[in-house]
C-alpha cells in the first residue's frame, strides 16, 4: 500500500450547478432491486428503497459521529422526492453496497460529494412513481404533479399514495435523465430539522461501537508499550489469574508506516471489568528503542532554530520577496506556535473484530473503511473482498477515525483467537494512544510601503507531519500549508515566499479537525493583525482594505476556489453583529479574524468581546461566527456544528495540549488534556450569509479563527499571545 496519504487524495471536491438542470443518472449500487422484477420494493439506486406501504428507507453513506449527516443528505433526497419528511427512514448504507470512497467521510465533504448523487437519486425514483401513475391513469406524465408523497392529476384530480405506485414503479427502467429542482421550488432544503435519532440519543437507546455485543464474544484491554516502535522483551501475566473472567494474554508486534500502532499485550477475558482489572495486574518489560528520550520542549526549541534557516521545501514563491522587502523602510517580523493536539472524543476507541482462515468481520465506526479494509486485508494476507466492516453511529470522531491504527491492532489480536473479541480503549488509552494534530512553528515576516500597502509576505512553516506524510515530502504538493500558508493567501500581496520544514518526532500524528487550516489561519490572521496595529490602522478595517477589489479565484487544476468578496462579506457580518462600531464599555476588546476554507468551499469569521479584569485576566463577554457556506440543508445542522466548533477551537486555544517527556504522552483524560465544559462556554451568536451558491462543508469551517480572534482582542487589550493553549504564557480565563 502506498506509504504516503494526504489529506486532498481523499478530498474530491465536485462542481454543483445551482439552477434547474437535466442530468445523467449513473447507477451506484451494485444490485438494484427494480432490475429484478420480482421485487415489490422500489430501490432504483443504493441510496434510496420505497417500500411497497410507503416506508421511504435513505441509506446514508457518510459516517455519522454527531455531524448530522444522518439527517442532512436524507433531507436532499426528500427533496427530490418530494416526499413526506414523516414518512423518511435513515439506515447506515452497508460498507461494500457503494462505490470506493463514497463510505469515507472527512474534510467537510459529505454533503459537497453527495448533493448531486442524493438529488439524483430523489428525482429518479419520483419519475418513475409518475410513469407508474400517469400509465394508470393513462395521462402523459407532465399531467401529473407531486407533493408530500402524493402524486395528483392535474386532469381529473385523482391521487395516488406512493404505497399505490410501488410495485409498477418497480418493474420500469431506470430513466437516464431526470430535472433537478431549482433552488427557488425548494420546500424541504433550507427548513430546519431536528436530528433524526434525537429521541435515541437522549432516550440511551442510539446504538454506537461501544454497545455492539456479538454472540460468543469476548472482550480485550490492551497494554501498549509507552513508546512508539518499541518491542516487548518479557511478559508476565501470572496475577492476572486471580481475576475471576480472565482467559489469556496475547501479544502482537507494533507496525511502521503508513498506519503505525504499539507493540502491545493484549488481555483476553469473559467481560470488560475482568479484562481491564487483569490489565492492572499483567507486567511487562519493555525495549523502547533509541528514541525514548525526545520531548516537546526540544522540538519547539528545534522549531525555532530551524525557523531562522532557508525552509527544507520551497512551496509558493511569487513576486520578488527579497528584492522588495530589501527597498522596504517598514517590516515586522514575529513567530507563532501551537501545541500537538488529541481528538478526544466522548466515546473512546473500540471495535470488535473476528478473523477467520479466509475472511475477517469487524463491528465499530470508521471513518475511511476502505482504506482500512485494504490496511487489514494486506495485513492478514487476505484479499479486500474477504474483509466485511459493520459500520455503525461514532460519539464523536474529529477525525481520529480517519487512522484505523485501531482496526489494524484488532485483528492482529482477534487473529489468534476462535471468537470474536471486543477492544475497549480506557481514556487514558484513548489519550495516550491517539494520532495528535502536529504541533507546529511559524516565522513570519511582513513589509509595506509608506502608504500602508503590503509589499511583502514571507512564511515559513514548520511542523511534525501527519505520519502518513513523512514520505513524498519533497515534492511541493505534500506539505500542510492549507489556511493561507500558501498561495491561497486571501490577502492581496504583490511579492510572497512560503516554505515548510519538517521536524520528526516519535510520536503518531494525524488529522484532526480543520487540520492545517486550523494551524495556519492562526498565525495567518494574527499577524495581518500586527501589521495593522503597527501601521495604526484599525484591523477590521486593514482587512477589508487588503479584500476590496480582490478578483474571485478558479484554479481547476490546483482544485481551488476562493471569492474574497465572501470573506470580506462574513467579517463584516460578524463585527456588525458584535458592536464592532459602537462605543465599548471601559476595559472591552474585540477582536476579528476571517478565512477560506478550501476543503469545505465555505467562508467564516468570528469576532470576540473579551474584559479585561487584571493583566492577563479576562472574561469573554461574547462570541459572534459569521459562515457562507452556499445553500444551507439544513440550519439546525449548521448551526450545531458552527457551535460546536466554536467549543472546540475555544478548547484548544485556551488550554487543550499534548506535552510529551522521554517519548511519553504525559495527558491521561480529561482532567490533564483539557477541553471547555458546558457551564464554562460564554455566549455564541451564530449568523449565516443568505446564498444561492452550491452547497459547502460546514463541519469544520467554524474552528480556525476562533483562537487568532481571541488573541487579537488581547493584543488590543495590551498584551499579544503568539502561542496556543494561551496558558503558556499566563493569560487567566474567567
């Protein structure tokens, strides 16, 4: 399997038309039922099956680990359908019943890469109820109209329930071309609804990973050696035996890249309590390797002396930096930093898995499943099509799941066991174990003519990549400089240079949410921030002046799309919203930051009012996000993830970190890596630009300028913070 993954090799954004349109259907399902007449169900694709009462069945193919998809991309067939909202049913779509990739679920991109498809799908299975009724009543089709899962004559008024029309659908062909609505005639798309399992989730009766329990199953707790690459020397499981339930110990081997996991013993036992108890009594020596001695404190002082050298990859270079910041009487030079980060989500890592001569099964949530089918297959030395993984609902994700360093693990455990066996991960496993958000380094350098206008601007990036990463670094397309690193720059600056510099750590890295955007918008928007405060102009208004005019951006080949307008648009939005303009209350501050958002085709901004209460002591008062993300699906979803978002991003910005001593995680759960609570979150308005644009990802958008937001509103207050969490260097919150 190759080696080196990036993050845009599974990001496949597609072009939406926005207006009514004519398009051909392409199947993708393997075996649709009204191929075979002998079904009474009408299933004309994998997404969509009406049943012969009327029940509407949406197989949902993204992964729902508290995002809404479960509610969203159903919400689009509905509309097509033009079916009844009551009568819709949501089932997880079976992994292996869609084409590669269209299970995988990251970079925002469930609705962007389903819109069409999902309308599609809608819009076939409703011509086909027309055919069946405009035949019955022997009319031509444009006669016939329908609405809320009723199709009327517009001849003689008669009607036809769905359930009446199922079974002659069925036996139709599949039509090759169907019209879209236009985006005027929606009545479904745009209204709010509530998450679909809601009822589930607060009643206790949705069913995650955690809660799978398969006949003859046993369980596992796993102690892996605390550093990566290590090997296990000895083994003694002899107090383990005491524990009423405990079966045996198995041992595995760690692997390399692209999907590194612990060499680790793993506890075999009749339940989870026996299980995790053995775990506390087994004892094992450990071969840590040569690289148990790195620590986080070395890193960032390596990140600095590197920062000051030529970067190891020259990614973006336009104009002639060297020569115009040279003529240049006005610069400003800074540095920025960020911590490594853990997923954390409330449901730690589990997965039950069974492996047999020729075939294994896994039961649990995955975000990518076909990469990690074809990781275990090769593993096992079996093919793909042998590799069956039950999907189900995740209780957060964040991009953790995207690594099936987990799976991987899981079957080298359930290989040397007849029964299926779950693996539990603790929180401190969870913690310990994860693939952390690359801490990272910024040298930035900036100059501007005598009348305020940039002339130059130099970033050099550094970071611990993600560990899929490590390999094709030498080409330009490999490095994490999305979030205006790059040339995606939403700044309009006549001469730039960016480089990146990878630094290795001993650790696992992946993605976690907004990835490198997150990392560069911070420094990006706080130091566009420091060039207008030495400038003495107002930022917001700096901004707007860098945007005004900038022309939109299609860049086919590079996969981009960037209006500067709807950047523009969204920071305007959110400091109206807050008061930007209005007189402040003694010791108030605000602060703004804007971004694109590649990936998700989407622009936000959000502005914070922070008190001062003492030097380096403050309450924020309030958190204003403006987003553009096109035609919203549904506004409770979005407002949800911009929300949740906002927690997030406050979390990392405030306090969250990975701090690493002699090649060890030192966080163990939620009281050392910590994350906002709900009675600490100040208030949050969200505010969304009105847009008949195609359809963005809103899952991510809402994170990356929540921290250089806050951190602009305490540079105003006196005192500028160049690091994240912002502890480090002494600011109280409140």
């Amino acid at each position: 399997m190759k080696a080196h993954i990036h993050r845009r090799e599974f990001i496949k954004l597609t072009s939406i038309a926005g207006s009514s349109l004519m398009i051909g259907f392409v199947f993708s399902c393997k075996n649709p039922a009204s191929k075979n007449a002998n079904q009474k169900a009408l299933q004309p694709d994998a997404y969509l099956k009406i049943d012969p009462d009327g029940k509407i069945t949406v197989f949902v193919g993204r992964q729902e680990m508290g995002q809404g998809v479960n509610t969203s991309l159903p919400m689009i067939v509905a509309e097509e359908l033009d079916a009844d909202w009551k009568d819709i049913h949501v089932e997880i779509a079976a992994f292996g019943t869609l084409k590669k990739g269209d299970h995988d679920t990251g970079g925002s991109q469930s609705v962007i890469s389903d819109y069409q498809n999902l309308r599609k799908a809608g819009a076939v299975a409703k011509a086909m109820l027309i055919s069946a009724a405009a035949k019955k009543w022997n009319i031509d089709a444009s006669k016939c109209v329908v609405k809320n899962g009723t199709v009327s004559s517009t001849v003689n008024s008669s009607q036809f329930n769905f359930s009446d029309l199922v079974g002659d659908a069925a036996l139709l062909p599949v039509p090759k071309d169907v019209v879209l609505k236009s985006p005027k005639d929606f009545t479904l798309i745009g209204k709010t609804k509530q998450k679909s399992n809601l009822k589930d989730i607060l009643a206790g009766k949705a069913k995650y990973g955690i809660d799978v329990k398969i006949p003859d199953m046993v369980y596992s707790s796993v102690l892996r050696c605390p550093v990566l690459h290590g090997k296990i020397k000895t083994i003694d499981d002899s107090a383990c035996k005491q524990v009423k339930g405990f079966i045996k110990t198995i041992s595995f081997e760690g692997s390399d890249k692209p999907m590194h996991i612990h060499a680790g013993v793993a506890v075999i036992a009749s339940n989870t309590w026996a299980a995790m108890q053995s775990r506390k009594l087994l004892k094992v020596e450990w071969d840590e390797g040569e690289k148990n001695k790195e620590s986080t404190v070395q890193l960032f002082k390596t990140f600095e002396e590197k920062s000051k050298q030529k970067p190891a990859i020259e990614v973006f270079k336009k104009g002639n930096v060297s020569s115009a910041h040279a003529s240049s009487n006005n610069s400003i030079e800074s540095a920025y930093a960020e911590a490594f980060l853990a997923h954390a989500p409330m449901e730690p890592i589990n997965i039950v898995a069974q492996v047999k001569k020729d075939s294994c099964e896994f039961w649990g949530g995955s975000q990518m499943p076909d990469w990690a089918a074809e990781t275990v297959s090769a593993d096992l030395g079996l093919k793909k099509e042998q590799v069956k993984i039950n999907l189900t609902l995740m209780g957060g994700a964040f991009g953790r799941r995207l690594h099936h360093d987990y799976i991987l693990e899981a079957a080298r455990i359930a290989k040397q066991i007849d029964k299926p066996v779950k693996v539990i991960w603790d929180r401190t496993d969870d913690v310990r174990n994860d693939v952390y958000r690359p801490a990272n380094y910024h040298r930035m350098k900036a100059s501007w003519s005598n009348d305020g206008k940039l002339t130059t601007w130099q970033h050099h990036v550094l970071g611990t990549p993600v560990s899929t990463m490590t390999e094709g670094m030498d080409t330009k397309n490999s490095p994490e400089m999305e979030g205006g690193a790059s040339f995606n720059l939403w700044y309009d600056v006549p001469n730039m240079y960016s480089g990146y510099t990878p630094v290795e750590m001993n650790i696992n890295r992946g993605w976690l949410r907004a990835v490198d955007v997150c990392v560069n918008v911070f420094p990006v928007e706080c130091f566009i921030d420091e060039v207008a405060v030495k400038q003495k102009k107002d930022p917001l208004q700096y901004r707007l002046s860098l945007l005004e005019g900038r022309p939109a951006r299609d860049d086919k080949e590079k996969n981009f799309k960037q209006d500067p307008q709807r950047i523009a648009n969204v920071l305007k939005l959110a400091a109206e919203k807050i008061g930007y303009n209005n007189p402040r209350e003694k010791n108030h501050f605000i602060g703004v930051a804007a971004h694109h958002f590649t990936f998700a085709s989407a622009y936000a901004a959000h502005a914070i009012e922070i008190e001062m209460l003492a030097p380096k002591r403050f309450k924020i008062v309030k958190i204003v996000g403006a987003v553009d993300c096109g035609i919203v699906v549904n506004p409770d979803g979005m407002m949800n993830q911009m929300e949740g978002g906002c927690v997030f991003a406050l979390s990392q910005a405030l306090m969250s970190e990975i701090t690493v001593k002699d090649s060890r995680i030192e966080q163990d759960g939620y009281f050392t890596y910590k994350i906002v609570r709900m009675n600490e979150m100040p208030p949050v308005e969200i505010y969304s630009v009105a847009s008949n644009e195609a359809p963005g990802g809103i899952g991510e958008i809402g994170l990356p300028t929540v921290a250089p937001a806050l951190c602009n509103a305490l540079a105003a207050a006196g005192s500028r913070p160049r690091s994240l969490p912002i502890k480090n260097e002494g600011f109280e919150w409140v």
